[in-house]
C-alpha cells in the first residue's frame, strides 16, 4: 500500500469516528458542516501528495541530468572533458618542440654535421579515467631526431588503480629508468637528456616500449617495476623479443621549507638481446642526427659468444631550495658476451645546477618522483610581466671506450670513444604552455679508429627550441 493510500484510509477512518458521536448527539447541520470540512481536509492532503511527487520526479530528473551531463575546463590550456558523477574523464594533450641549430667544426673535422631545423616531437593524444579506477593514454607522435617522420605510438596503454597507493599498467608506456628519463620533455631543464641517461634508457626503457609492472607511493617514497620487451614498431625478436626488468626506486625528504632533496636509483638488467647489444649516442642535440661516440655492435658471429645479456644501473641524486636546483646520476653498463671473449663495462655521468632568476619556486611530484616545469609566477604581457626567466649549466662525460689497446681493432678492442660536453642555458617561460630555450655546447671526443688512427672530434652549438605544449 502506498503512502497516499494510507494517508487517505487513516483520514477517512478518523473522519468516520469523529462523525459518530456528532451524528447521534447533534443536529443534521452540524453533521454535514463536520463531513464538508473534512472532505476539503481530505482534498487538500491529496493535492499536497501529488505536489510532492512531482516535486520528487523533478529532483529525481534534475540528479539524472547532472550525472549525464558533460562538464568541460580548460586549465592550463587542457581541454578536459567529465561526467558530472566523475565516473569518466578525458583530456586531450599535445606539444610541438621546434628546434633549431648551427654546428661550427673545423673543415677538416669527420664527420660534418649539418645546420638547420626540424620538429624533434610533435605529439598529439588523450588520456583520461573511466569507472573512476581504470585509466588509459593514447598518443601518437611525429618528428625525430634530424628528421620528419610518420607517426608512431608513443603512449597507448591501459592503468588500474584500485589498490590504495599502486598504480598497475599495461600496454606501450615510456617505462621510468633514470630520473633525467622520467622527467617530461616539457619540463627537462636543457633541449635534450643527457647522455648518461640515454645510454641507460636504451637497453629496456623508452619511449613506446611495450611494458607490464606498476609503481607505488608513499608521501615520501616511490618505487616501480616493469617487465619490458621492444618497442612498438620493432620487428619481433624470434626468441623472446628482447625482455628485460626494469625498476626504481626513489625517496624524498624535505629538511626544511621550500626544500626537496630526491634520492634514487634505477636499474634495468636485459635477459636477451638477441646476441648483440649497441651503445651509442648523438652529442646531446638532434638537429643532426649523427651518433659521434658508439660502441658499434657487441656481438659475435662465433656461435655461443654474442651478447648473452646485459645492464645498466646507477644512482640519481637532486636537491632544490626555493629557485635553486642541482642534479646528477651516474650508471654503469656491462654486456656478457658469453664464451671465451671479454665482457666489456663502460660508464656515464652528469651534473647540473640551474637557477629561476625571477625567484619561482621548483616543484617535486612524488607521483613521478620527479621534478616539474616552472610556471611563470607573472605571465608575460607588453608593459606588465616578464615571465619566469632561468638559467642552467650541465657538464656530462660518456666512456665508451673498453680495452682500447693499439693498432687495427679486434673484438676486445672496442674504441667508442670518450665524449665530454659542457651545456649553458637560458629558459625563458612567457606563460605556462610557452618556453623558449637558448643554449651553446663545447663538445669535446677521444677517440681512436678502428685503423688505430685518430678520430677525435670536437665542435660548438648554438641551439634553441620553440615550445608549445598542453
């Protein structure tokens, strides 16, 4: 029985007793007088019910239409797209680097490396949530290092995070190997990473590189594990396409106000690279897409003596106050060659410092354990701000030289050569999805011929980069 239905059976039940002692005791008048007041009682609760069921269907509808409802923002430029319950959400992300360089080498210098300009990414994607638990990213990207490319998938994976503090991920992820690595390309401190930390992302990390694992946090603490094979777009590798293990580890503590000191460390070991394993890398700048320093490929023709496996591992260390930042890492790389051949080692290193002169302070995301970019505290305007200007100082060294010897190479001999660069740079942010950057490079490499000749290079840059992100 509904509530209407009671309301009016209890009403008409007390209307018959109240009626039966006036009926026997007073006159007709009365009686009807009693009977007519409580029918428009009676009238009058009817009306009041069916008001406020409409008024409940109303509010009913009303919840309906907000949780269906598509609600749009635009903060910091990102066109986000939600449902009003919050179940689902997508934002689409893009960013475009435009880079520019001259190299000035002596005539006589090998190789020679060409001036110009060219998209070094060029990306486009969504990512967002749905069933508030499950998240996805897709994007795509164009560009390359010295050249214009079509596009390929830099993103396309799935996430679960319904466990409190563990985020699971599946699918092509640029899996986080070195501190350098992990820090978006909007927010690296200089045009490119350092060498040190290619050279270690090279073995199992990456971009687009197909990955199963997941990483944790604390308010201090971060740590992730993945098992990778190639990346996408790579021709599958018959045995078991080139896996390996890849994790970090990362701790923050602040000893005082504005203060962030990370300490971490990452580490990828590959199982099987197929019998061979290079190391290589351009001079910190890919206008020029020439790789100077190389190992060449460290493997062998002899049965049972290519690569059987190999690592990269080392330490990272930052610390910031306010608008003051220093950071550094080291790794270490080894290939087992199997069989009677040597197993080769070789290391790389960097440290930087850099320093927002209009005083905005760096922020630490201890989701990526990782640095963020700087926003402008007064964006720029003719006659108002300036931006936030920064200025920036790194010197890396790479040796890939191992048993070098003399004379014609063989085997043992590997002569990748040593590279030493020292990078300045100036950053100016203009308003949080603009930055324009401006560095030079002194480039100095030892290296000796396969020939046993002498193959040192060195050369200067002047390099800049448009940037445009959201």
């Amino acid at each position: 029985m509904t509530l209407r239905n009671i309301l009016l059976a209890g009403t008409a039940l007390g209307a018959a007793a109240l009626l039966a002692g006036p009926a026997m005791a007073g006159s007709a008048a009365a009686t009807q007088n009693d009977i007519n007041t409580m029918k428009q009682q009676i009238m009058d609760l009817q009306q009041r019910l069916d008001d406020l069921q409409i008024q409940s269907g109303n509010e009913i509808k009303e919840i309906k239409e907000k949780q269906d409802a598509v609600q749009i923002d635009f903060k910091d430029g990102k066109p986000t797209f939600r449902t009003g319950d919050g179940l689902f959400t997508m934002s689409i992300r893009g960013r475009a680097h435009l880079d520019t360089a001259v190299y000035d080498q002596s005539d006589s210098q090998s190789p020679q490396l060409s001036s110009g300009a060219n998209f070094r990414r060029a990306e486009l994607g969504v990512e967002g949530t749905f069933m508030r638990d499950w998240g996805y990213k897709l994007n795509m990207q164009w560009g390359d290092s010295g050249k214009e490319r079509a596009s390929t998938i830099k993103d396309a994976y799935l996430t679960y995070g319904g466990i409190d503090g563990i985020t699971l991920m599946a699918g092509a992820i640029q899996t986080p190997m070195s501190l350098d690595d992990v820090t978006s390309s909007n927010d690296i401190t200089f045009i490119e990473r350092a060498t040190a930390s290619n050279l270690a992302t090279s073995l199992g990390a990456g971009d687009g590189r197909i990955s199963f694992g997941g990483r944790g946090n604390t308010e201090n603490f971060q740590a992730s594990l993945f098992y990778t094979m190639d990346s996408v777009g790579t021709s599958a590798n018959t045995s078991n396409e080139g896996s390996a293990v890849v994790g970090r580890a990362a701790f923050r503590f602040k000893p005082m106000d504005k203060t962030n000191v990370h300490i971490g460390a990452s580490g990828t070991y590959k199982f099987d690279p197929n019998g061979s394993v290079t190391f290589s890398d351009r001079p910190e700048l890919r206008v020029d897409p020439t790789s100077i320093i190389s190992t060449g490929s460290l493997g062998s023709s002899i049965s049972g003596q290519g690569a059987q496996s190999a690592y990269a591992v080392g330490p990272e260390f930052a610390a910031s106050y306010g608008p003051v930042r220093a950071q550094a890492e080291y790794y270490k790389y080894k290939v087992d060659r199997g069989g009677t051949q040597s197993d080769p080692d070789f290391d790389a290193w960097y440290v930087q410092a850099s320093w927002v002169l209009t005083g905005e302070e760096y922020k630490y995301s201890m989701e990526e354990a990782a640095y963020k970019g700087v926003k402008p505290a007064s964006p720029f305007t003719f006659g108002g701000g300036i931006g936030a200007w920064e200025v920036a100082a790194r010197y890396s060294v790479a040796d890939l030289n191992y048993n070098v010897g003399s004379g014609t190479a063989t085997s043992a001999n590997i002569r990748g050569g040593e590279q030493k660069i020292l990078t300045l740079g100036l950053n100016w942010y203009p308003i949080n999805n603009v930055r324009m950057m401006f560095e030079y490079l002194d480039v100095n490499i030892d290296k000796m011929a396969s020939n046993g000749g002498n193959a040192d290079e060195s050369h200067n840059a002047f390099a800049s980069r448009i940037q445009f992100a959201f």
